[in-house]
C-alpha cells in the first residue's frame, strides 16, 4: 500500500490542467501588459507633463496654490476667523485665551485650526503674531463670486433675479443696489 506521501506527490491530472490554465493566463497577461511604441510614447509624454505639473506647483506662491475662492470655513472656522479679524493683530497667546474663553477649545485646538487656516492662505502666523493675509471682507467677496459662478453660471443679474423672487426688497435696500450700479458705471 502506498503512503500517504507518496500518493500526494503524484501528479493528479486536473492539477496539471490547472497549471496548464494559469501558465497560458499568466502568459496571455504578459502580452496584454506589453506596451506598443506609441502606447510607449504616450505613457512618456504624460509621465514628463505631470512631472512638469508638479514642479511648477511647488514654485507657485501660496496665494495661487490655495485660492481663497476654493476655500470653505465651516461654522466653527468661521467662528474662530471672525475672532482673529475682529482682534487682529494679536498674539498667538491671546488667541489661545480667547479660543478658550469664546469656543472652549484647548491650547492645542487652537493651534491646529490656526495652522490650517494658515496653510490654506488666510492667516499668518509670525513669531507668534498672527495676522490675516487676507481681509473678511475681501474673503467672503470671492466666496461670492464662487458662489454665483458655481450656482448662476456667473450671472449676477440671474442671482438677483433669483433672490428677489424670495424675498421682497425694501425701498432702502433697491436705492442701494442702484447706487452701486452707479458707481459702478461711473468707475468704468
């Protein structure tokens, strides 16, 4: 009688089938992955582009690498960017105090917002005196644009449109709007 080894290394003949199989799979795969010449040129010409993509981002000012349209403040970023604006320019140390006072953040929270926010181009923090790079008036006009852009396909007179269809505008609010246009004109 044959030992249970020896009957395990007999080849079975649906091993040698699969084997067979997957060697022509793997073979047909090889082939499939060989590049032809232009494929080959191609694949070159993308690889140096984004080389030259990525070389040219890193050389861009923060201002254009992070623009202030793209970026979003939550509620809370909001709330803690209304505080450096309203205080600016403080001490990163008051800053901490007052995060703590208004938010109940901790030392670290603190920090780790104001370093987000400063590498998204909107805040500066210098030798421990922060600062904004950008002013909250100037920030919430390019979110407008975004936004009009994004949602009216940049048509303000279709944004007005639409905001007045929702809410009746006052008198006061009407001579406003057309004092603008005005200066507006009168600029031009």
């Amino acid at each position: 009688m044959k030992r249970r080894a020896e009957i395990m290394e007999e080849k079975h003949p649906m091993k040698e089938r699969n084997a067979t199989k997957e060697r022509k799979f793997m073979e047909e795969k090889n082939a499939m992955e060989e590049r032809h010449p232009m494929e080959e040129r191609n694949a070159t010409k993308e690889r140096k582009f984004m080389e030259e993509k990525n070389a040219t981002k890193e050389k861009r000012p923060m201002e254009e690498k992070h623009p202030i349209e793209d970026t979003k403040l939550g509620a809370v970023e909001s709330r803690f960017a209304d505080i450096i604006w309203q205080q600016e320019p403080l001490s990163s140390g008051e800053l901490v105090k007052l995060c703590g006072e208004e938010l109940g953040w901790k030392k670290s929270t603190t920090y780790t917002v104001l370093k987000k926010l400063c590498e998204r181009g909107i805040f500066r923090n210098q030798d421990g005196q922060v600062t904004s790079l950008i002013s909250r008036q100037d920030f919430h006009a390019a979110q407008s644009r975004k936004f009009v852009e994004d949602t009216f396909q940049g048509s303000l007179p279709a944004f007005i449109a639409a905001f007045a269809s929702q809410k009746r505008l006052s008198r006061e609010e009407i001579r406003e709007i057309r004092g603008m246009i005005d200066s507006y004109e009168e600029g031009r």
